[in-house]
C-alpha cells in the first residue's frame, strides 16, 4: 500500500546533554489517500512536534518520514509544492484585505485556485474587501484555511482547524473535508474537539507523553473497553456479577462490565427481589472521550486484539 505519509519510529529531541527533553519517543503513523486521520492528546502530548517533522519545518532525531515518498526537509521544494499545510496561527498582516491576502498566497503557489472560488470555498465573498485586522477569530481562521488549499494539495496538514469557528462554521469545514477526502486527497488533522475526530476521522491515533499509546478507527478503540454502571451504595452486598469489576465506597458504587446488558440486567434483577432501590443509576457504553480522559490521566484502557496500545497504557 502507498502511504501518503508514512512515519517510522520517529523521534525529536530539543536540547543536549542533561538539559535534552524527548518529545517525541518512537512514533509510527501512516495517512492513505482519501482518508482522514486525526491525531489527539492533551497540550504537551507531542502532537504539533510530529506535524512539524512531517509538515517539513523541523528535522527529526530519529527514525524516518516520508510524504508522498519523500523526505519533507530534503525534498521540501516538491513536498511543498504537493502539500497543503495550516498552521494554529498564520501571521497574515492586519493591512491586506481577505481578497489581497489570498492573491499573496496564490503568487507562491504553482496552479493556483482562483482567488474567487477560493473565497466560495470558504464563504468569504462578502468578507472579501475587508482587512484581515477587522475580522473575528473565525473569519481569520477560514482565511487561513482558504490559502491552504489555494494549491489545490494532495496532502493536507491541518493543525486544529475548526478552533475559534462558531458551530455553523465548524460543519461547514467539516464537509469540506469531507469533500477533499472524497477526491482523494489524504488529510492528517489535529484536534481538541473529540466530536470532530468522531465525525471526521477514518482511523485515530491518540498520543500521550511523546508516544502514541492507542490507534485504530473508532470502532475499534472503543469496541472491547468496559461499559460504566454506577449508583448509590446499597445496604447489602451485591450479587456477583461476571465479567465485570467492582469499586465501591460507602456512598457510590462503580460497576465496569464487559457486557453491559447482562451486567445490568443482573443488577436490575436483583434489585427488585431484594426490593433495593438503586439510586442515582446510570449507565453507559463506552465512548472516545472516556478513553481519551482515561489515557490523559493515565489510568489507561483494556483494547482490542485490532487496536494497536503501547506498553505505558497497558501497565
């Protein structure tokens, strides 16, 4: 299979001697065309430190990266030709209008969109003659994403992109990435917004103190991860309960099942021969944010035999 980016035991390293800090500690990811893969963990977890290597703005310490099968700091004049690359902040200057910033930005570019349908792309027509100074956040950010695919790429690196956009405006961006996936075109996106990786994303990879510790699709990831019953500790003990784990403390009681339905339905069946109220219960499958937090905190998540997860998560 041809990757459009295929990262192998990457490393970066900032700093010497004793002051070194490892960032990035043996990263392997790979992006196809027309798939979206979206890269997660909390500030600090490394990920803007793989774009950087990947995007060609930093070298690595270690291991190998290639776009489009090439080296993205060797061959950059190629790479960057052939990749569309939105950083968290642009640095446009406040005095260009919207119109005069994405004519800028087509002069460097080989083929460009034309500055007018670029500014349909992104709904910015009627923004078109005002200085980039005067625009809201968001407005800023579908400036910035409009000159990103003003090459019309093959490849797009997109570093929180929806950040600052109002919700119309985030789905409006989400379908046009969705769009650029359909054409074929390979996006590695960034994000905070779980939902949008949710949305978005044909596989995730979710990273934690310079390593990637859980990758896969979303089914993946959160099939086999235990469901969660909790509710108010009742006076007797409980039944026992297969397949399932059980932390309980004098006021709450925390159930984590493999089988949520047969689990419950035990609970619920042994609550009304006891004529036991269960209170304040609840229940839930599991889902990428309770992974995603339970990664982040570092408590880890059991996976699937399909779902790649390091050693640091399963300790």
């Amino acid at each position: 299979m041809n990757h459009a980016i295929d990262v192998h035991e990457l490393r970066r390293v900032y700093g010497s001697g004793a002051q070194a800090f490892e960032a990035v500690r043996g990263v392997d990811l790979q992006v196809e065309p027309g798939t979206v893969h979206a890269l997660l963990g909390v500030n600090g977890a490394g990920k803007t430190s793989v774009l950087e290597v990947v995007e060609g703005l930093a070298s690595a310490s270690g291991g190998t990266v290639r776009v489009l099968g090439l080296d993205p700091v060797a061959d950059r004049r190629e790479v960057r030709r052939r990749v569309g690359v939105l950083l968290q902040r642009s640095g446009f200057p406040g005095d260009l209008t919207v119109r005069e910033t994405l004519r800028m930005w087509a002069a460097t570019v080989t083929g460009p969109r034309p500055v007018g349908e670029s500014l349909k792309l992104l709904d910015l027509a009627g923004r078109a003659d005002v200085r980039m100074r005067a625009l809201s956040g968001g407005e800023q950010r579908r400036v910035d994403l409009a000159c990103t695919l003003t090459g019309r790429p093959e490849v797009l690196m997109l570093d929180e992109p929806t950040t600052g956009l109002d919700p119309e405006s985030r789905h409006r961006v989400w379908e046009l990435i969705e769009s650029l996936r359909d054409d074929g075109v390979a996006v590695l996106l960034t994000t905070h917004y779980l939902d949008e990786a949710e949305a978005l994303a044909d596989r995730i990879s979710i990273m934690r103190a310079g390593r990637i510790v859980m990758s896969g699709t979303r089914e993946e990831i959160v099939a086999g991860q235990p469901s969660v019953i909790s509710f108010r500790t009742p006076p007797y003990d409980l039944p026992p309960l297969a397949s399932a784990t059980v932390q309980q403390d004098a006021t709450r009681t925390t159930v984590q099942a493999d089988d949520l339905q047969q689990t419950l339905t035990t609970l619920l069946g042994w609550a009304l021969e006891h004529d036991v109220r269960l209170a304040d219960l609840s229940a839930r499958t599991a889902s990428l944010e309770s992974i995603f937090l339970g990664i982040a905190q570092g408590s880890g998540q059991r996976a699937t035999d399909d779902t790649h997860v390091t050693e640091e998560v399963a300790r």
